[in-house]
C-alpha cells in the first residue's frame, strides 16, 4: 500500500474509476475510508506501484486501541479486495496471500507455546524472548537514521530503547485488536469521521 500521508498517483487511476471510487460499498454499507489503499489496488491492477526509500514523512499514528481498531478493518477490507480483484500471479497477491499466512502461523504458534508451558509448568526458554527482542531492536534501528529538528539525539535514542514495551503492546493488544475488527470489519461507519479526526498534533 502506498502510505495515504505522501503519495502521487497518476490523474488516470482516479478519473478512470471514479464512481467506484465515490460509491464503494462492503457487505451493503460504504466505505469512506482507507482511499489510499483503494487507489493502489486501482494501480496494480493497471501496472505497478513503486516505493521511494529515501521518501521521509512525518505522520500521526494511532494513540488509542480504538483508532488501531478502526485502521485494521479498512486494512482488511483491502486485503479482501487484493485477493478477489488481482490476478492470482500477481506478486501483490502472493504477498497478501503470504501475509495471511504468516499471521495465522504466529498465532497458532503463540497459543501452542502458551498451552504448552501451561501444560507441563516449565517456564519459557529464554531464546522466546531474546531472539524477538533482537529482531525488534534492529527493525527499529531506521528510526535513529532520520535526524528530526523537533527531537534531542537523546530522546530518539531513549525511545528506541522503548522496543521491548512496543513489541509487549504489538505482541498482546494489537493482536487481540486485530483478530477482533477482522471479526468486525463490516462495521464501517467510523468512516465518516463525525466526531473530528483520530489523532491531533500538539504545536511545538
């Protein structure tokens, strides 16, 4: 998915579906929301979708279980659309099918490990939590690659030492959260946003 935050499109994508842009409807409801996922499914079915590494965007993100909730159904919702519209050769599609994979399997594997060391009351080998641990840390690493005028070299260091409590939270929360608004993703009607938007930014 190209990130709704900073993306071009070509005028083409939109113009050339945009009633289903304006009238898209998920199990008879529709859907306002998520339009940046929506407009690149509209460009891999047209070509290709490319990614600029060295683009920087600063961005809100979710604060609240909620706001996780309501992102995770339009991102299933898509997810439904990649599988149904792209042809099944398409490296999008094996990448989603992949994706659904892999969720399933750390899952189950997750509950497995849970049951079995209820099971026999031994407690859980330390590699369960050093090698996540270790990943965690270097997948974060890229954050301290990008300087920001608005934070210390302290600070950004102080937070990427935050890792572990950031992996607990995706590891319990998110994953419960997750689970929870696939369940639900038909409720669409936090798209309209009535309430003012999701997250706010505090003038430095």
């Amino acid at each position: 998915m190209s990130p709704g935050s900073l993306a071009a499109y070509r005028a083409a994508v939109l113009t050339d579906n945009l009633d289903t842009y304006l009238t898209e409807r998920f199990l008879g409801r529709r859907v306002q929301f998520s339009d940046d996922s929506l407009l690149t499914l509209f460009a891999l079915l047209r070509g290709r979708v490319v990614q600029q590494p060295t683009a920087v965007v600063l961005t809100a993100m979710p604060e609240r279980p909620g706001h996780h909730l309501r992102w995770i159904r339009g991102s299933t919702i898509r997810s439904l659309w990649r599988a149904r519209y792209l042809p099944l050769s398409h490296p999008a599609f094996v990448v989603q099918v992949l994706r659904w994979f892999r969720q399933l399997l750390c899952t189950g594997a997750i509950c497995w490990l849970v049951v079995l060391h209820l099971r026999h009351g031994t407690a859980p080998s330390p590699w369960l939590i050093a090698v996540p641990l270790a990943l965690g840390y270097a997948q974060a690493l890229r954050y301290l690659t990008v300087r920001r005028d608005d934070e210390t070299s302290t600070y950004q260091i102080a937070t990427w030492l935050l890792t572990p409590l950031a992996l607990l939270w995706a590891g319990t929360v998110l994953r419960a959260v997750r689970w929870y608004a696939i369940a639900t993703c038909g409720n669409t009607n936090w798209g309209t946003r009535a309430a003012g938007p999701e997250v706010s930014l505090t003038p430095g």
